[in-house]
C-alpha cells in the first residue's frame, strides 16, 4: 500500500492533516506527519521528513504531500538522502489538505502511486466543483488581489509580484538559496529584477543570478513567472518574504546595519562571542609544540585544485562524469549539512544548503555544459565556469556579496575533487605564523617550515594531528584558542608562546622585545642540547634506550637525523594517501619508502601500514558516515576491508626491506583475528613476490583490550609499540582533539602507565620487546618513566630528541624504576612492572 508523508512548516497543522486523511483513508494506510522543527519551532527539517518517509516506505511508494517554500526544498533533499532501493518516493505538487485527504482515500483502496499521485494533484477540482467555480487557471487561481500582483498568467504572459525585501543584508546567500528552494518542483520560468537599483532580470533559480542583482535591504524587487505554475511560484515567493526569507526578524533599525557589516562566518556562528581580538589581547589554548614564535598572522589559504591534461572523452561521457560528481558533492554538502544541524548550528546548517543550490545552479551548469558540448573535459569545463561565477560575485559592490565568491569557490572544489582534480600544498601569503580553524593531516604536511614559524589553531588538542605535525617540523604551536583566532587581522603581529599555550595579539614594542630575549635564550638551551643529541640513547649506568623519530616524509628523516634519531619507530604512511583522488601506486610507494630508507643511513625503520579513518578521512575512499568515526572503521579495521590497499602496501613494504632494514607494524589493533588476518595478506604478498625480505612483525597497542590481553598476543608478534596518542583517548572516553577535554587527556597518565606496564610484563615473559611511539614518549619526564617500565625504544617527534636523550642521561636504572613506581596507579605498583627495568 502507497504511504504518504504530511511535511509543513508547523507539527501542529501537519499532525491535523494526518488525522484527517486517517479519517478518509482508515487506520491500515501508513501516514506519517513530518511538521516543524526538532526544537519545535516554526519550519522544516529534511531529516526529520527522511525520516518519516522510511517509516512509511514500501515497494508501492510514498507520496510526499508540503505545504510551501522551503518545505518543498526539506523534502526534495529528504529524497536525495534517502536509503537507496527501498521503493520510490514522489512528491506532490497538491494542495496539503485536499491533497492528503485525497491521496489517504485512494492509498486505502489499494491504489498505484501514480494514481494517488493524480487524485491528489486533482483534489481541488472537488473543492472548485462546490463552490460552482470553475477549474482553475493559472491566472484565476491566484487572483489579484493583492495590489503587487499584475497581469495575468495565461501562457506567453507572465504574472507579475512585487517585494520589498527587508532582510538586514538583503537577497544574501541563505535567503536566496531558499527564494531558489521556493521554486523546487514548479513548471514555472521565473526572472527577478531589482527595481530600485535598476538591475537585471535574473533567472529566480540561479543563485548566482539573484546575488548579481545585489538586492539590499528596503530594494524592491519585481518577480515574474510565467507558465502552468506560475501562481503557485509567486504564492510560494509571497509566503516566503512573508516569513523575511526566512531569515531572523531584527528590532534593528533599516540604518543600523547598512555598511554592509559582514554576517558571521560559520566558526563565529559557533561562538557568537567572538570578536575580533584587539591589540594587547592574550588568547589561550592547549600548548602543542615548545618554543616561542614571534612574526605576522598568516592565513592559510585553502589548496587549489589542479585540473590535469588528460584528454576528454566525448560530450557525453563527460557530461556523466560532471552529473556524476555534481550528485557526490550535492550527498557530502547535505551529510555536512545535517552533521551541523545535529550539533544544533541551524543557520551555519543553512549555508551548506545554500552551498546544494549553488551546485544546480544554471549561471554555473549552463556554461559548464556548452563548454563540454564544445569538446572541453568536464573538470575544465566546470573550473571555468565556476571561476567567472566567482568573478561575477567578486565584481559586486556590496562587501558581503563579494565575499559570496568563496562559496562558489569551495562549491566548485569539492566538485573538482569529485572529479578526480588533486589539490596543490596549502599555502601562506608569506612567512610568519599559521592561523587556521583546524589544520587536516595533509594541510599541515603541505606547510614549508621556511614560512610557517609557528602554528595557531581555533580547535584541536594536543595529540591531534595538526599537533603531532608541528612538533614534527619542530616548530612551536599551540591549538585549541578558539573562535577568536580566525578573527585576527591578516600581517597582525603575533607572539606565540608553545609552552604557555597563549597567543599574544599586537602586543607592543615593549612586551615583543621581552619576547625576543626569551626567545633567543631558548635557542641557545636546545642548541647546547644538539650539541649532545648524536649520542646513543642510555640512562645514566649505561642501559641503552634507544631513541627513534616518529616521521611522516621524506624530508622529515633527513630532520630526523640532524636531531640525533637513531631509527624511525613509527613512519606514518597516511602521507602517502591523503589529499588524493587515487591510492599510490605499489611502486610509488617503494619509492617514497626507499627514498626515506635510504635518507635514514642504514638505521631501522618501523613502517606503520596505513592507519586512515576517523580524522584521517580517505578522499579515493567513500564511507559510510559514522557516528563515532573514532570508534569506526579505522586504523587495520579499514585495511582489512580494503585488502587490494592493504596488499599493495604490503608488497611494497617488503620490496623495500629487501635491501633496508625494515619492520612493519598495524594500527589499532583490538583482536587476535586482525592480527592472524593481517599477517595472512603478508604471506600472502610475500608469497606472490617470491622471495620477500622477512621482517619483524609488530602491533600498536592503543585498544586497551589489545593491552589488557598482550600475553595473548605476545606469542603472534615480534614487538608491541604503544601508540599513547589513541590509547589515552580510549582508555579516558576523549576524544583526542577535543580541546574542551584537555584535562581529562592529562589525567590519562596513572592508568596508561598502568595498561603500558601490563604490556611490558607480557612481552619480558615472551622476549618480546616493546616501544612507544605516541607523544608521551616525547616529555622528558614521561620518558625516564618508561624506561623505568621497561620500555626499550622511545619514538618521537624529531625536535624532542634531544631533550629526551638529556633525560635519560641524567637518570640511572634505579632512579627510573622509581619514578616509574611513583607513576603507577597505587595498586599496580604491588605488580612485577617496575622489575622489567632491571
Ligand atoms: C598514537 O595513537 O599514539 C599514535 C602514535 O598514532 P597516531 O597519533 O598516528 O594515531
Ligand atoms: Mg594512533
């Protein structure tokens, strides 16, 4: 039986509908009502109407009944979102309760979707038929009589309305999005002038058209539309300037806001406190990497995509490659989208619809399209257009509209990437200090430590990625400061303080002189440490504890070394894979792994297999959206259920340890199953090469589980390496770069010492040894605690080196246990731990 789904703006009027369709239709026929808010509030909710639907689906269909304006925009995106396969879904241009009520009659009676579909398009009939009118008209079912409304709407003539727009910033992106999202569904051609100002027309559902009228506050508009739903369009339109576009009613005066003042970006929606910090400001976040930093705010600019040469296919095929990659960019806007709302940011929500519009947008597509009808490749062909769709924008002479050209920007990215376009290194407007919201993997790994003196981030915390790079590069940082940070002038002078966690904002000649003495007296203290950083790594009494670099590159070895690495304990390989539309080839990556041998001088390299998911995110890769990615699909999880990657890695690790001395270890290990899965596709490779290398065999601990059990997996591996980073985070239940729970991260200490002397335990009995390579083992302190737990090799980022190798020198096999006793939990210390340093 056809289900039928009731979306409105109000839960109220949609709850009523339903019971009356019930009342035609009888109990058996699925409605479900789909009306208002989450919050309860006036409006709709694609999610919530997807929802509905599901519940109602069946192979014979659904039929989606809506009221107007944007709850025709929710449901065409419910059904873009929608599971695919689980029978079709309609939606209906009838009017709510006649339609419904219709519909719910035939529903009941066992009828086809098309055929309740018709009866309820025709419902007004009955109603025209009562009133002993007749059938009506475009141009008599919308009668004049509003004074705005001129002419008629026969066909050729066009029904005219007239708006004053009073949104405080005009037609801007989100109310045109939704003046576009009004005409959704409607056989109308719609064109809009702006009367005051004496432009256009523009086509009404091109967004880049509406922005080029650059209708502002108090500007009246004129609407035309013409053809078979023409009135319903300027009913729909009617409604929505009654509702100021959707937009928030101001008290404000007309005046108050006609500098243009700019609406606040998403990260300041977030945080509507935030304000651009005055001189003399001292911002505060999570310290990252040591060291004080002093020079101009840079911006990082976002990567460009690069359209290759590749030579395109016919008109055709390239037509189906753009609507291919226009429908993955159209599904990631809306799962971003719906990911924003859950967290409750409604209007941020909105500019990512309003990112969805741009994508069918005709000032775009049209000359796409004639682009590749002239032979042009898709990727080109869209580049172009969306550039002179940018320009277009950037020529207006409000600021906020111009700005709107970076929204068409990063609409025209992502479908780049789509279509297969990689994106060049992230880059600065000049050398200085790195303000971003949150710096991917792939974002920091394009920075040139040249320029970038020192990061700042909005968000993270200390062991997320953008962290973990900076004290790669071996340049202070500091993460976490919150909105402010993105308000901060481009060429603002800025000392940042690694240590401290702070950043100061045009603090003074006085305070930056201050600075500068520091400054240098900490170069002078890390370089008397360089001085000693080639030594091997050994307490006091002679016990060695091998001290290794945690590396992501190439040019991170050859640093390595300079700092006095004695091997790389975990070369992070994600760098390979990130910030791509296609894996590495096998040989690609013998290269980069050969190169980063070779740069190592004959020292050991642990090669960790590709450890992506969570907040590593595989471009080449589609995943399902998670609800916790950090508890999802990542690390070996994702390897092994991407074998032919797994496989290719592999093939090539054992390649290169042919002729270096290679080891290969799996991340996020949790179960014997993975590991015996894992070495079964080592075997495997090393079969298929026929003489690969053999190779020691590790396993991350950074389960918990995996910890607690490392007796069982001792005999199965040759080494366990910690990776404190995750194990922290799993064994605190925070997130890692979550800034907001920093103290709980430090309270991670007692107990991961705990689970770390759990494992040094197992291995001893197994002869096994065991590492740590997560940021723990980077502190000084921490560091002469794990020696005393009997950890044998400490890996880190490089510029930590040798720091940690001072400490270890000043401390002796007895003094480490000790410290390591007083580190444990009170009731561990009763164990064997402290033995295995003996
Ligand atoms: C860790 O989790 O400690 C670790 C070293 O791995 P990553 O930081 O790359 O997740
Ligand atoms: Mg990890």
């Amino acid at each position: 039986m056809v289900g039928l789904v009731i979306v409105s703006h109000s839960a109220a009027l949609a709850d009523g509908v339903m019971e009356l369709a019930r009342e035609m239709g009888g109990a058996e026929v699925a409605i479900e009502s789909a009306g208002g808010m989450e919050s309860g509030e006036i409006g709709t909710d694609a999610e919530r109407v997807r929802q509905a639907v599901e519940r109602v689906r069946s192979p014979d269909g659904v039929l989606v009944l809506m009221d107007l304006g944007s709850a025709v925009m929710s449901a065409e995106m419910a059904v873009e979102m929608a599971e695919p396969g689980g029978g079709p879904i309609l939606l209906s241009e009838a009017p709510l309760v006649e339609g419904c009520v219709a519909a719910a009659a035939l529903a009941g009676a066992g009828a086809s979707l098309e055929e309740v579909a018709r009866e309820a398009k025709g419902a007004l009939r009955m109603k025209s038929a009562q009133l002993e009118a007749d059938e009506p008209e475009a141009d008599q079912e919308a009668p004049p009589a509003d004074e705005d409304i001129a002419g008629g709407g026969e066909a050729g003539t066009a029904s005219e309305l007239r708006l004053q727009v009073e949104n405080r910033l005009g037609l801007h992106a989100r109310p045109a999005a939704r003046f576009v999202g009004a005409l959704g569904g409607l056989d109308t051609r719609v064109e809009v002038s702006n009367a005051t100002r004496e432009r256009g027309p523009a086509d009404g559902r091109s967004l880049v058209g509406l922005a080029t009228l650059a209708v502002a506050q108090g500007d009246e508009i004129v609407v035309r539309a013409r053809g078979p739903q023409a009135a319903e369009a300027l009913d729909a339109l009617r409604a929505l300037a009654a509702e100021n576009f959707g937009d928030a009613v101001e008290d404000e005066p007309a005046g108050a806001a006609s500098g243009g003042a700019p609406e606040p970006d998403l990260e300041a929606e977030e945080d509507p406190a935030s304000e651009p910090p005055g001189a003399g400001t001292r911002l505060r976040g999570v310290p990252a990497s040591p060291g004080i930093a002093i020079g101009p705010a840079r911006r990082l600019r976002v990567p460009e995509p690069v359209v290759g040469d590749d030579p395109p296919g016919t008109p055709g095929e390239e037509r189906a490659r753009l609507d291919a990659a226009l429908a993955a960019a159209a599904q990631e806007l809306e799962e971003v989208r719906s990911t924003v709302a859950a967290r409750g940011g409604a209007e941020a929500a909105d500019i990512f619809a309003a990112h969805g519009v741009l994508l069918g947008d005709s000032a775009i597509t049209a000359p796409a399209l004639r682009r590749i009808e002239e032979g042009e490749g898709a990727a080109r062909a869209w580049q172009a257009a969306a550039t002179e769709a940018a320009a277009a924008f950037r020529g207006l002479d409000d600021p906020y509209m111009r700005e709107r050209a970076v929204d068409v920007e990063d609409v025209s990215r992502r479908v780049l990437t789509g279509l297969g376009c990689t994106l060049s290194g992230a880059a600065l407007q000049g050398p200085g200090i790195v303000l971003a919201d949150e710096l991917t993997p792939g974002e920091a790994a394009g920075l040139d430590p040249r320029d970038a003196w020192a990061i700042a981030t909005a968000r993270g915390g200390a062991t997320a990625h953008a962290a973990i790079l900076a004290r790669a590069l071996g340049i202070p940082a500091v993460v976490g400061l919150g909105a402010g940070l993105m308000e901060i002038a481009e060429g603002s002078t800025l000392v940042l303080d690694g240590e401290a966690g702070s950043v100061d904002v045009d603090p003074g000649d006085e305070a930056v002189a201050e600075r500068k003495v520091q400054q240098e007296a900490a170069d002078a203290a890390r370089s008397a440490l360089l001085a000693r950083a080639r030594e091997p790594g050994a307490l006091s009494d002679g016990r060695r504890v091998e001290v290794f670099a945690n590396i992501g590159s190439a040019a991170d070895a050859a640093r390595a070394v300079e700092q006095g690495a004695e091997g790389v304990g975990l070369l992070r390989t994600e760098f390979l894979f990130l910030d791509r539309a296609e894996p590495p080839s096998e040989d690609e990556q013998v290269e980069v792994l050969s190169e980063i041998a070779r740069a190592m001088e004959g020292r050991p390299v642990v090669v960790r297999t590709l450890d992506a998911g969570a907040d590593k995110p595989l471009p080449f890769l589609r995943q399902e959206p998670e609800d916790n990615p950090f508890l999802g699909r990542r690390g070996i999880r994702l390897s092994l259920a991407e074998p032919e990657l797994l496989r290719a890695q592999l093939r090539a690790i054992l390649r290169v340890a042919a002729e270096h001395p290679l080891k290969v270890m799996f991340p996020m290990v949790a179960t014997l199953d993975e590991v015996r899965a894992a070495r079964a596709l080592l075997a495997d490779a090393r079969d298929g090469l026929g003489s690969g290398a053999e190779l020691e065999v590790g396993v991350m601990v950074e389960v918990p589980a995996l910890a607690l059990q490392a007796a069982q997996f001792a005999p199965e591996v040759d080494f366990f390496s910690i990776g404190t980073n995750d194990l922290a985070q799993y064994t605190m239940a925070a997130e890692r770069g979550n800034a907001a729970l920093a103290a709980l991260l430090d309270a991670s200490r007692a107990p991961v010492f705990a689970l770390i002397a759990a494992v040094t335990e197992a291995a001893d009995a197994h002869g096994r040894w065991v590492g740590v390579c997560g940021e723990l083992a980077g502190e000084p302190d921490a560091a002469v605690v794990l020696a005393g737990l009997g950890v044998r090799e400490l890996s880190m980022a490089p510029s930590r080196i040798p720091a940690v190798k001072a400490a270890l020198r000043e401390s002796d096999t007895e003094g480490a246990a000790a410290a390591a006793l007083r580190a444990l939990p009170q009731r561990a210390r009763d164990g064997t731990a402290s033995d295995s340093a003996r």
